[in-house]
C-alpha cells in the first residue's frame, strides 16, 4: 500500500518558504555579501528557487501544478528541480562580481538549503534578525524576555536542562518560566520553535 503524505496548510508552507531564503541567503554569504558583490538581484531568483522546491517537497505538487501556481515556465520549474545541490554549492566559489545567478545554481542553492533546514542548521544570526522585528512588531514582551534570555544558546535544545538556567527567576505573563520550561516537547530545533510551543503553553493554560 501506498502511504500518502498530508498536504501542509498554506501558511506553513509559506513559514518554510521563508526560512529556506533566508538559509539560501546565509549560503551564498549574508545580505552585505550580495551587495558588496553587486548580487542583489538574486534574492528574485532564490526566492523563487525556494517556492518551487518547498512546494515540491512540503505540498507535493508537480512541475507543472507549481508552474501555474507560481506563473513561471515548466521549463525553469523543472530545470530548479533537477538541480543538483553538491554542484551548486561548488559552482558559487567560482561566481564573479555581478554575474547573474542562473536558473539550476538558484535550484541547487534552494534544495541545499532545504536539506539545510531540515537537518535543524538554521543561520541563528539572520533568524534571530527576524524574529526580534516581530517581536517588536506585535508587541510581545514576554517574547522579546525569551529572546533575551536565550542569546547565544546553541540549537537544537536536547532538554529542559540546557534551558533552565537562563529562566530562572523569569515570569512569563505572571507564570514561572522554569515550569513552562520543564513541560514542552523536545528536542527543539530553533527559536521560532521555542516560541510557538511557550505561546501554545501560555494560550492554554
């Protein structure tokens, strides 16, 4: 027997979307890298190298249903597809300034990136980055103590003990975060992780 595997709700999908960029973007060696090597440009083409191969992988749709989704030639969808990661990675030592990125170095940067990610190597620089501006964006205090509390943790978290020490004495909206600490599920992979299980705990308590 065949086993299916579920399809991923839309904004899961576009979560891993933005976090295989922003692992692309580490690969090729941060923002100030792009820019200094006059490579803005291809923030498109990674972008749009990481729609087609998480759709792929995470909603398990085909060349051709992500070629209409996405409203970009088969051809270029499945030139990303077969794209080969190891090549790639090899490929971008060799780049010159201001050359543009073609269609399989973005597939391979893409695939390497989501292979990345699903082996938890996240660029805790770059994610941090980001969860920090939403944090400030929403207004969320007992994030932004999280935040703190953990900089400069190594991830994944194996358990509660690596954690504990940096959250004693913390309240998290009135509650003991050593006890919040104590009752998540792990090993956890990243920050953004650490953060939707406390604000799961803090939504059903």
């Amino acid at each position: 027997m065949i086993e299916v595997m579920p399809r991923k709700a839309e904004d899961e999908i576009e979560a891993t979307v933005l976090r295989v960029f922003l692992k692309t973007i580490d690969l090729v060696g941060g923002p100030r890298a792009l820019a200094e090597r006059r490579h803005l440009t291809w923030a498109n083409s990674l972008m749009a190298a990481s729609y087609v191969v998480v759709l792929h992988e995470e909603a398990l749709k085909t060349a051709d249903e992500i070629a209409a989704y996405l409203g970009m030639s088969r051809a270029t969808v499945r030139n990303i597809l077969r794209a080969d990661p190891e090549a790639a990675l090899k490929k971008l030592q060799e780049i010159e300034e201001g050359e543009n990125l073609r269609v399989h170095l973005a597939g391979g940067l893409a695939k390497a990136a989501y292979r990345l990610i699903r082996q938890g190597q996240e660029e805790p620089r770059v994610l941090r980055y980001f969860l920090e501006r939403f944090v400030e964006l929403f207004d969320l205090p007992w994030a932004y103590l999280v935040l703190k509390a953990i900089k400069g943790l190594d991830f994944p978290v194996e358990g509660p003990e690596e954690l504990l020490p940096r959250f004693e004495g913390l309240k998290l909206e009135g509650l003991d975060a050593t006890e919040i600490v104590r009752g998540l599920d792990y090993p956890i992979q990243n920050p953004a992780e650490l953060l939707h299980q406390i604000k799961m705990h803090l939504a059903g308590r």
